[in-house]
C-alpha cells in the first residue's frame, strides 16, 4: 500500500503486508504529513480510515487517483517481486519491506531533483539529464 503526494510526487507513507486492514492503512495515514485533501480509489477498506482532511471516495473514476497509480505502475515496473508472483517472490516479507523503502527514498530524492530541474528550465520540456536509476 502506498500513500503519495502530487506535488513534489513523491511516497509519503507506505506498508508491505498480506492484508489491508483498516488498522494497518490509519497507520499510514497517521504517520505521514497532514494534507488538505485526501482521495482514494473505491475499496471499502478506506472508509473506516479517519482522514485528518478533507476524504473524497471516488468510485467511478480515477481523475484524483491517477498519481498513486502511477506510482505503483513504477513500483510493478523497477521491483519484479511486485511484478509477477509466479515468477519473482520474496522468501521473507523483511526482504521485500526493505526493497521498497530504498526504492521509496530513490523516487523521492528523483521527484525533487526533477522538479528543482524543470523550475530551471524550460516547463514544455520533457527531457531529464538522470533517470531514477541514478538515484539508487
């Protein structure tokens, strides 16, 4: 599980478990920055969360939860234990929490560098002279 913010984009909170029990996802909650606003997607495990903001659930769409999801398509995409189970599974879930929370610190030091590049330059542009790989 994941929690992100948009801007910087980067992972505020994550939890690697078997489940996702409203207990773990508070836990979260409680342990990352406070923001305004705060969106998830429509499983009903987020309901029994208190948010210290504002909470939208969005249903039918995801136009708020489009960061996060991104963010766990990289995870899928850097982190092959998160790709296929049949193929790439951690032997103790310690290795896989470890995996994550330098790859965590990795996109968040990326994010800023990023931003702090792109407010230098040109916005339109897309091209970066590092890549996320260069962070870890």
């Amino acid at each position: 599980m994941t929690m992100v913010s948009r801007l910087p984009r980067q992972i505020v909170g994550f939890d690697v478990a078997f489940d996702k029990s409203p207990k773990r996802i508070q836990a979260i909650v409680d342990n990352a920055p406070e923001a305004d606003k705060y969106y998830s997607d429509g499983w009903l495990g987020y309901a029994d969360v208190v948010y210290p903001g504002k909470y939208t659930r969005n249903v039918h769409n995801k136009n708020d939860t489009f960061t996060v999801e991104g963010i766990n398509a990289d995870l899928r995409h850097y982190i092959p234990i998160l790709a296929r189970r049949s193929r790439c599974f951690p032997r103790k879930l310690e290795t896989l929490q470890a995996v994550v929370a330098v790859f965590a610190d990795a996109y968040n030091q990326f994010g800023i560098a990023k931003m702090n590049f792109r407010c230098n330059k040109d916005k339109k542009s897309r091209e970066l002279p590092f890549s996320l790989v260069d962070f870890l």
